[in-house]
C-alpha cells in the first residue's frame, strides 16, 4: 500500500529518501555480487574518500590511457578471476 510521503513532516521525507537510497545501493550491489559470483569472479571495491578526483590510468603499446576517473564518494567495483581460474 503506497502512502503519499508528502503530507509528512520535511524530516520524516528526508529520512525516507535516505533510506530509499541505501536500499537501492545495496540492491545493486547484491546484484553485482550475483553476476560475479555466477561467473566464478571475486571482487573488491576502490573507494575515493578523498575531496579531489583521481583517474585510474593502464599502459597499453606503452601509451597510458585513462581508464575512468573517481570523485569524492565514488566507488569502483572491481572483479577478478578466482585463483584456480586464468583469464589471460
């Protein structure tokens, strides 16, 4: 049954959308740890804590590229190959 937040108290809104937005986080990470597990991948995470944004470079032919960049509050989900497993 949907009720309409609106005639709520601002703070009571606030709290909902906070918590709206953490369910939906985590729905999305315990999609992606599904399809990572499904394909034999553990994974980690990279977070920016920091204020300024960094970029994540690799060297291909030996020419860095930039691969993505993190601001502040990002996370960057990584997955790799089981032990047992290669990829390359």
């Amino acid at each position: 049954m949907l009720h309409d937040i609106k005639k709520l108290p601002v703070w009571a809104q606030k709290l909902i959308g906070d918590l709206e937005h953490k369910i939906g986080a985590l729905n999305g990470l315990k999609e992606a740890h599904a399809l990572l597990i499904d394909h034999d991948r553990e994974w980690f995470t990279v977070p920016n804590n920091a204020e300024n944004p960094f970029r994540l470079w690799r060297f291909h032919h030996d020419m860095p590229t930039a691969v993505c960049s993190l601001s502040d509050k990002d996370v960057l989900l990584v997955g790799r190959a089981t032990k047992d497993k290669k990829y390359f």
